[in-house]
C-alpha cells in the first residue's frame, strides 16, 4: 500500500462541515481516480484526472469538488454532504488513461477513507 | 451503468478446497480484470485477461474467459485462510475521448474457514 496512500483513513463529519480528502500516489503515474464503495453496490467512478486535467465526471453532486494541483496529488473537497455520502472513498492512479490503443493501464489502489456523515 | 455481475455474492469454504466466481457482462469488452479487497481496505489488481484470451493462469490463480457467453471465471486453487476476502470483476470498455474506463461488479465475499 505503500504505492498510493489517502489520508485521514477515517473521517466523521457533520452535514455542515467541510473536509478534504488527500491521495498521493509515489508511482509516478499520470491518471488518478476517485472512486466511491458503498455497501451493497458496484465500485463507482466519481472522476478521473490525466497530466492535471480532469477528463470525466460522471455525474458527481457539487458537493464533492476534486482538485488536482500536480500528478502526484489528488484532493477530494467535501460540503455540505449527506448521510447517504457515507462510504469508502478510494482513489486509484494508473500510468496512462490507454491512449494511443494501449487500455491495459492496470489501477492500484489505495486503502481509502471510510467517511461517516452525520 | 453496471457492466460485470459476479456470481454467487458470498461463498464460503474449508481450506484447501476449491473456490470458483463466475462474472457475467454485458457488452464487449476490451479485456476483464479481477481485483480482491480485504475487508475495508483498497483493492489489489490479480490477473487480467485480454478479450483474445480463453485462459490465463497466475499462481493458485486460473482465469477463464467466454466472449461469446460475456462470462468469465475465477477459481482459486487450494483456497487459504488468508484468501478470505471479497472479489470483484471489472471489464474495461472505451469510454470516449480515447481513454478506457473500468466497469465494477458488486463482488463475491469468500469465506475461508480454517
């Protein structure tokens, strides 16, 4: 696990709150991803960032706003959040984004942030 | 929307037995991974097999894929305690834009009983 780390590994907030989520990733990849696990449900992709640039979104509430201020680093901003958010955040890098016809970009995968909404 | 449906959703075995998961899709793919996540933590990538490929083994690992059925197994030889865990298939698809995107199932939760 030492490859993709997230910080803090447990976080309880209130509606009202607002927090940060923190990934880094020490492989030297390019892409990185946040997921969402809830229980009961598939792994969900929130959003993907290749070189900095954010390239999907899939349908995430404003009120998770990601930032990625280098390819080493990538924040998940929260406000104002529901109960029904609480889940295990996990981010993920993987070298490319398959570009160029090469999809076989293995994601590795940090050990997440079990988030609690109160 | 879900790609990969594993199947069944838990299992449980004694050790040294086997432990097959079957993973249905529903388009075509590109290829097929399987990831195994210890109880809250990340996921760990296994094996990935190549929409080309029948079969591919990794040590206790065997992986099979079935294009024409949109189905693929994983069997784990000689299961361990420390196998319990839950497994999850992704299918990996062109999403547009020139970049390739995983698709999650919802996961088998095995269960080794030493």
């Amino acid at each position: 696990e030492t490859g993709v780390t997230q910080t803090p590994r447990h976080l309880v907030m209130g509606m009202t709150n607002k927090k940060s989520l923190k990934c880094e990733q020490h492989l030297g990849h390019n892409a990185m991803y946040w997921y969402k696990q809830s229980a009961k449900k598939p792994l969900e992709l929130m959003f993907v960032y290749s070189l900095e640039e954010r390239v999907e979104n899939n349908s995430v509430p404003s009120r998770f706003s990601p930032e990625c201020p280098n390819s080493s680093h990538l924040f998940l901003h929260l406000h104002t959040l529901q109960p029904e958010d609480s889940a295990l955040y996990l981010c993920a890098s993987s070298q490319g984004l398959g570009l160029a016809g090469d999809p076989y970009n293995e994601q590795f995968f940090g050990p997440g942030t079990r988030l609690t909404v109160l | 929307s879900q790609q990969g449906e594993e199947d069944p959703q838990a299992l449980s075995i004694q050790e040294g037995e086997n432990a097959t998961m079957n993973c249905s899709y529903k388009t075509s793919i590109n290829n097929l991974q399987w990831y195994r996540q210890n109880s809250g933590r990340g996921l760990v990538h296994l094996i990935l097999i190549r929409s080309n490929e029948r079969e591919k083994h990794s040590g206790r690992l065997r992986v099979t894929l079935d294009t024409s059925k949109k189905s693929s197994s994983l069997l784990i030889t000689a299961s361990r305690a420390a196998d319990t865990a839950s497994y999850f298939c992704a299918t990996v698809d062109y999403s547009g834009a020139g970049s390739y995107q995983l698709t999650f199932g919802k996961g088998t939760k095995l269960s080794v009983i030493p």
